[in-house]
C-alpha cells in the first residue's frame, strides 16, 4: 500500500468515526413510561381529612384506584403536602375510604360523589371505627389581594349522645369568630388577620367553659380550616376532643 492510498483511508476511517460520534451525540427526545397529563381544565381536586376515631390504617379510593400510597393515620389529611389537592378527572366519581388491613374493625365507606371541573372539595371521614360517615363539602377557595388569611370551621367530634352546637371564641378578638355551630356542620372561610399568635376556644354555646383549645398563626393569603374532633367526652387520650388545623389552600 502506498503513501497515498494510506491517508485515504485513514481519512476515510476518522469520517466515519466523526460520524458515528455526531449521531450517538444526539438528543432522543425523552418517551416517559408513565403517561403524563398536564391539562388539569378537566379535572376535579379532592383533599381528605380522617377524622375517624382510633383509625390508623386508612386509604382513600376513587373508581377502585388508590390515592394515597402510605396510610393515612387519625387527624392527618391527604394530601400531606400543604397546600395540594389530588387531581380526579371530573364527573361521577365512585370514593371508597377503608382499612385494608384484614381482618380490620374499621367498617368501609363507599358513595358515588359528583365531582366538578375546576372545583375544590374536602372529604370529611369522621365518628367512630364501627359507624364511619362522611362529608363531602365543596371548598370556595377565594382569590385575595389584601394580607389576610382565610379561616373556616368544621364541627366533627363523635358522641353516642346528643351534643350541643359550639362556639370558637378568639383571645386576640375577644369575642366568638364562629357562633352557634352545629355538629357535622362546616363553615365559610372568614377573612382573618394573619401574622398574629391567637388561642382559639371551643365552648358549648352560649357558656363560657372551654372544651379545648388550639393556638392559630395564620399566614397571609392562605386559607386553613380549624377542625374540632375526637371523642366528645374524652378529656385525654389519643381520642380526646381536640380543636387542630390544617392549611387547605
């Protein structure tokens, strides 16, 4: 082989290599496994509040697919990320809230709810192992330029008795921010100041004895739901009667 023929081919080789490099260099456009959808205009958003007294193993289904991936334990809501709702394609969902521990004491919840596009609800399980019930309330999320918060009331504590309606009454204010409630009721979100330390009161209304009480730092712009749970005649305990929050939005 002479000189010349030898630089050809060496040239020929290094085009090829370059080539070679050029295309293995190049980008693939990234195909996901998971199918994605990023067009939420059509879907619904749920969040869920265990309020079921001693439950601890409980999950939340929408047409027979679980939401949550670990357990949603008493006085947790889901999603456990605050502020965040799970996304569920509008229309007439089929929810299912059990214990799938077998065997479990904890009796099932199944309801068809109607689920609309571009709207916020809360589910509210509550009472007690052996008689769960729900409540499906539709949260009016409010847009706000002021530096307010926004705060409701949810009234769940469970009794095999009659209880009485119940009043929130605000240290800072000194006077009741929520009147006359009546159990399994859930109120509107009020306008209240935020960046201040308050000490909330539940008292049976109309009296002056606090049942429990809570403390509340809003944040500006955010909305949170005070909720009052537990066993009604329980003062200790894991199941006592408990005034807590949570941030919804």
């Amino acid at each position: 082989m002479n000189m010349k023929s030898s630089i050809i081919i060496r040239t020929i080789l290094a085009g090829i290599t370059s080539t070679a490099l050029l295309i293995s260099c190049q980008k693939e456009a990234y195909n996901p496994i998971a199918q994605e959808n990023r067009d939420l205009s059509k879907s619904a958003f749920v969040k869920f509040y265990n309020g079921i007294v001693n439950s601890n193993r409980t999950y939340v289904y929408s047409d027979l697919v679980p939401l949550n991936g670990a357990t949603i334990a008493y006085g947790s809501a889901f999603p456990s990320l605050s502020p965040s709702y799970a996304a569920l394609n509008a229309g007439i969902r089929k929810i299912a809230i059990r214990d799938t521990l077998f065997p479990t004491t904890q009796y099932p919840i199944a309801f068809d709810q109607q689920m609309d596009a571009g709207s916020f609800y809360t589910i509210f399980a509550y009472d007690s192992l052996n008689a769960p019930k729900y409540k499906v309330v539709k949260d009016n999320i409010q847009a706000f330029g002021d530096t307010t918060a926004r705060v409701r009331f949810a009234n769940f504590p469970y009794s095999t008795a009659a209880m009485p309606n119940v009043d929130i009454f605000s240290q800072k204010a000194q006077a009741n921010v929520f009147t006359n409630i009546n159990p399994t009721a859930v109120t509107d979100f009020i306008p209240y100041a935020s960046g201040l330390n308050d000490t909330l009161y539940v008292r049976a209304t109309g009296t002056t004895t606090a049942l429990t009480q809570a403390t509340l730092l809003p944040t500006a712009r955010r909305s949170y739901t005070i909720i009052f749970r537990g066993s009604y005649r329980a003062t200790s305990g894991t199941a006592a009667r408990t005034l807590t929050s949570f941030l919804t939005y």
